[in-house]
C-alpha cells in the first residue's frame, strides 16, 4: 500500500471515529423481566439476543446470580468454545441445564427442584465477536411455595358452591319476575 493510500486510509478512520461511527455495532440482549416457579419445580430463564454478526466460534454467554436481599453477584454459568460450563460452586451445580443454541441467538437455562433461596435476580450477558459492546439483560425470578391440593380442592369447592348459589338466585328472580308480569297480564285481561 502506497503512503498516499495509508494517508487516505488513516484519514477516513478518523473522520469515522469523530462522527462517532464504530465499526462494531452493539450486541443487545433480551430476557422476561419476571418469571414465577413454584418449589420443587423447574424454570426455564430465557435469554435471546441480536447480533449484527455471525455468530461466531468465540461467542460466549453467562449467567449470573444475586441473591434477594444481597449485593454480591456469582456467576453460575457459562458457555465458550461451543461447550456449557456450570460453575461448580453454589446451590446451582445440580440443578441447572443448559438450553440454549447460540446459532439460533438462544442462550437460556433451565433450573431444576426450584427452592426459596432461589429467588433473586438472574443477569445473562453475551458476547459475540467482534460484537462484545452491549448491556447484560436481567429476569428476577419469584419461587412461591405450592398450595396442597386440599386446599384447591377446598377453595375450588367454596368458589363453585357461591356461583351455584348466585344462579339459583338468579334463576328465582327471572322466575319470579316472569310469573308477577304473567299474573299482571291475566289481572288485566280480566278487567276489561
């Protein structure tokens, strides 16, 4: 390459760069804000994201953990040279899977035996070659506590029996209705 070519070459990165035009786009990442699980159940915590590049052999995506109530993050997954790695510290080493595909921009994670401690706040960040600019994306996750099922037994039982009752009595005031107006009709063909 001649100087002049080099010059020119040098000069057109430089007006890129003070127009504030990157060659590298950034990479945006997407999760639901909330999902809700139950104890001893599973959850699946999606994540997706845009690339404007291929998706490329050095992609790497990581989830992390902040437990509610804490301020200390750990990292409890992570995924490079096409292969999961589950931290092998925590209370997830077990009960984790890994469900994503990066070809398909899906980097989620299943959590198995959900357990109260589990709640908090799950960030999943990617990074994807030459695309490494771009802001993590975070779900909370909500673990509630089963209802037994007498209970649902119970409440569904309290719950039909009120609507049953509710028609019945809206079955007397139609009923009631109808025989006053049919008695008026006959009162008044009498009448006459």
């Amino acid at each position: 390459m001649s100087p002049r070519a080099t010059r020119r070459l040098l000069l057109a990165a430089g007006l890129l760069a003070a127009l504030g035009v990157s060659p590298v786009s950034p990479i945006h990442v997407y999760t639901p804000r909330e999902v809700y699980g139950t104890v001893g159940s599973r959850v699946t915590l999606s994540c997706s994201f845009w690339s404007s590049e291929w998706i490329s052999e050095d992609i790497s995506i990581t989830w992390h953990f902040q437990a509610e109530g804490s301020r200390d993050s750990i990292s409890i997954f992570h995924y490079a040279k096409g292969q999961p790695y589950i931290d092998d510290v925590g209370t997830f080493k077990e009960r984790m899977e890994w469900a994503g595909n990066p070809r398909r921009r899906d980097g989620s994670i299943v959590i198995h035996s959900l357990e109260p401690s589990d709640n908090g706040t799950f960030t999943c960040d990617v990074k994807n070659p030459p695309d490494i600019v771009g802001k993590s994306s975070q779900v909370t996750l909500y673990v509630l506590e089963k209802v037994p099922t007498r209970y649902g037994v119970v409440l569904g039982s309290v719950i039909g029996g009120v609507l049953l009752l509710v028609a019945v009595l809206v079955a007397l005031v139609y009923v009631t209705r109808y025989c006053w107006r049919r008695r008026q009709a006959v009162l008044q063909r009498r009448l006459r």
